[in-house]
C-alpha cells in the first residue's frame, strides 16, 4: 500500500512539473510571439502543441506560427506542409472555443497562404471561408488588425480576380459575398494602418491596390510612407522589399 501511495506520489509530482514547465514555456513562446518573433516562438509552439493537444492557446498560436515559419522560413517545397499543419489546429482550437478571434484569424491566415499556390478553383473555393473566418474575428474583436489586413487582401484579391474566374464563381459558387472591391480593400487595410501605424506591411498592402486601381500618384506616397518605418521583423523586411520594387516600377 505504502508503495503504492509512493508511486501515485512520484506520478502527481511529475505531472505538476510537466504543468510549470509547459506554463512557463507558453509565456516565453507567447512573448516572442508578440515581439513578432516566428523564427523562435515556432520551435516553442510545436513542442508544445506535442505535449498537450488538446490545450486551446497552444493550438491557436501554434498554427500562427506554422503559417510565419512556413512562409519566411521553409523551404519552398516544404511550405505547403506547414499551411496544412496551421489550417488543421486552426480548425481543431476553433472546435475547442469557437468564441475565439485569434483562432479565427489564425484560420483565414493559414487558408490565404495556402491559396497563394492553389489553382484558381481552390482559390474560388476557399474565398468564402476567408471572407468569412476575418468577419468572424472582427466581430469577436474589432481591433485586431491583422483580421483586417486579410479582408483587405481578400477584397483586392476577389476586385483582381480576371473576367474566366468571375465567371467560375457565379457559375460553381453562386457568387462571392458583398464586397470585393478595391474600394473596400481601401477601407480595411486604412484601418489595419490605424491600429498599428508602424508595421510596414499594412501600408505597402495600401500601396499595391492603388497600384493595381492605377493610381499611381497615391501608390507611390504610401510606398514612400512605408519606407519611413524602420524595419523591426521578418513582415517590416519583406515589405521593404516590395515597397523598393513597387517605387521602381512607378518610377
């Protein structure tokens, strides 16, 4: 009996450490993650996500960190692996709280990327559901700017859409959702802009659909005012990138 009581012991303290360690483990991966550090909260994530599947905030920011890790640093052949792996904990958290804005937007993330390489059907396919996965995380949480920065790209992405895949969607789809301008993907990515003013990639977002809208004069001011942000992680350094190149082609 004594030993029994022993064992049952020894199994109750380890789980306990298991516990403070994983706790501890989510506030470092948690910190990173919001000082937009993918490259290190990711490795953190996963483990996490092993050790316990079924914990909620593991699985949410886990699958956003598959959709940053995978796009800034997997190889090219290995990048869809990673969006599948974020879609399916994206949808497994939202089971687990459907309340959730970052789950939600963790989701319309992971399915955006996976579009980024899809045939024009999927893209068409899977329109709906990212339109409706960014309205639902702006409904939980109106100031999460990223939710917005998706609806931009949805919007710009469905008003860019050519004349054969307008016609697929109301022919297979019966049509997208209201929306799909360049006038609506304005609004959304000027308000990603008013929550967070500094990160570089909702401005240079701006300055693409006004390029793709023609209007060159306004393309090129906010290319120019993105640039004035110093860039501070991997999303500020890529849209450096495309902000220099986007002024190249105005130019």
């Amino acid at each position: 009996m004594k030993k029994i009581i022993t064992i049952s012991f020894l199994l109750f303290t380890a789980i306990i450490s298991i516990a403070q360690t994983n706790e501890e483990e989510y506030t470092k991966a948690l910190k990173l993650k919001t000082e937009l550090k993918y490259k290190e909260a990711f490795p953190i994530f996963q483990s996490l996500v092993k050790s316990d599947s079924a914990n909620f905030n593991y699985l949410q920011y886990a699958s956003y960190c598959y959709s940053k890790y995978g796009y800034y640093y997997a190889l090219e052949s290995e990048k869809l692996k990673y969006y599948k792996n974020a879609e399916y904990l994206a949808k497994k958290a939202i089971k687990l709280n459907e309340a959730s804005a970052d789950a939600h937007y963790a989701y319309a993330m992971a399915l955006g990327r996976i579009n980024e390489n899809a045939s024009s059907k999927q893209k068409i396919a899977n329109s709906k559901l990212i339109k409706a996965e960014a309205d639902r995380a702006i409904a939980l949480n109106p100031k999460l700017s990223g939710a917005h920065h998706i609806l931009g790209r949805w919007h710009k992405t469905i008003a860019g859409f050519s004349s054969i895949e307008k016609a697929m969607i109301n022919s297979f789809f019966g049509g997208v959702p209201a929306g799909g301008s360049y006038e609506d993907a304005i609004k959304s990515f000027m308000k990603a802009i008013s929550l967070e003013p500094k990160f570089m990639i909702h401005q240079y977002e701006l300055a693409q659909t006004y390029y793709e809208m023609g209007k060159s004069v306004e393309a090129k001011l906010w290319a120019k005012k993105a640039l004035e942000i110093i860039p501070a992680n991997d999303d500020d350094v890529k849209a450096k990138k495309d902000c220099e190149a986007l002024l190249k082609k105005l130019n």
